[in-house]
C-alpha cells in the first residue's frame, strides 16, 4: 500500500513538473549569456509556439518524467514506511532519531539507484539533441535502449553520485521533518 501510494504521488507530481522541467532544462542549456537569455514565461511561449502542448512541446519527456518521478516514490515511501514498521522502535529519542533518519537515507539512496536511467532519459529527452535538427531522443525507453547501446549500461548511471549525495540525506530529511511534524501535530491539535 505504501509503494502504489508513493507512485500515485509521483505519477501525479510529474504530470504537474513536467512542463517546468522542459522549460527549465531549455533555459540550463541555453547557451548566451545570462543577460540574453528570455524569462521563463517568455522561454515556455517559444516552447508551446514551436512545439505545442504536447510531446514535442511543453510536455516533452512526459513518459521518462513519469518514471522518474513514479518510480522514485514509490520506492522510497514503499521501503520507509514498511522497514520502519519493521525495524523496532528504539525507546532512546537520540536513537529514534538515528533509525529514523538512517531509513530514510537508505530510502532516498535505493530510490535514486533504481530511478536514475529514467532521468537520464528525461535529461536527453528534454535537453539538446546532439545533431542540432534532427531528433534522436524521442521516447523514454527508445532513449535508454539509445544510451545502454551506444555507451553501455553504465552510461544509464551518469549523475548517480550527486544525485544520491542529494536525495540520500534530503530524503532522510524530509521523512523526519513529515515524520516529527506529524507526531507533533497529533500531541498538539
């Protein structure tokens, strides 16, 4: 039950990011200078002008957006909650708080590991194409076939490290925030 909720939260947030993530991804490889470059709403009207609303447009990547976003939830919410539930609960606050938040960075870390090919194929989907006119990143899987075959399979990993140096301990962060506020909550209201 946790591991489907978390992918319904994650399907549900990557239909609402994505079109900030395409504009966001034009506007991080567009390369003038600060200066020139156009505002964000400026960046999403040259999008939806040239591509539309749709797959070639403001919801370019849609299908690795999903992955990514889906996948991650659902794994961190679905191994927190359930090895927490697990694992006993330690009656020293001072070691809560370290089972806690080691859970949580386990949960972030794994997440991260079994999500990352969908964002490197949300990253080539939605960033510059190497040919410039000519589309090769199109679709989510189609990309990762892409990569895996032309620079292996540890090319699906690229950006690993930083992104579990990131989402390790800021999703350890975030599940003690929710987890504290919420006991504090219940106590209080």
């Amino acid at each position: 039950a946790f591991a489907v909720a978390g992918l319904g939260s994650g399907l549900t947030e990557a239909v609402v990011v994505n079109p900030f993530e395409v504009v966001k991804v034009t506007l991080q490889t567009n390369q003038n200078a600060f200066t020139e470059q156009p505002s964000s709403f400026v960046q999403a009207q040259q999008i939806i002008k040239t591509g539309g609303l749709g797959f070639q447009g403001l919801n370019k990547g849609l299908t690795a957006t999903l992955g990514r976003h889906g996948v991650f939830n659902m794994v961190y919410f679905g191994f927190y909650f359930n090895v927490k539930n697990i694992l006993p609960v330690n009656k020293d606050p001072n070691l809560e708080f370290l089972r806690k938040f080691g859970i949580g960075l386990v949960s972030g870390t794994i997440a991260s590991i079994i999500n990352i090919p969908f964002d490197v194929a949300k990253s080539r989907i939605q960033g510059p194409q190497p040919v410039p006119g000519e589309i090769k990143y199109r679709t989510c899987f189609k990309t990762m076939a892409t990569v895996y075959k032309e620079e292996g399979f540890l090319a699906l990993y690229k950006g690993l490290l930083p992104k579990i140096m990131r989402l390790g301990p800021g999703g350890a962060v975030m599940l003690l925030v929710y987890e504290y506020v919420y006991a504090w909550l219940q106590d209080t209201v």
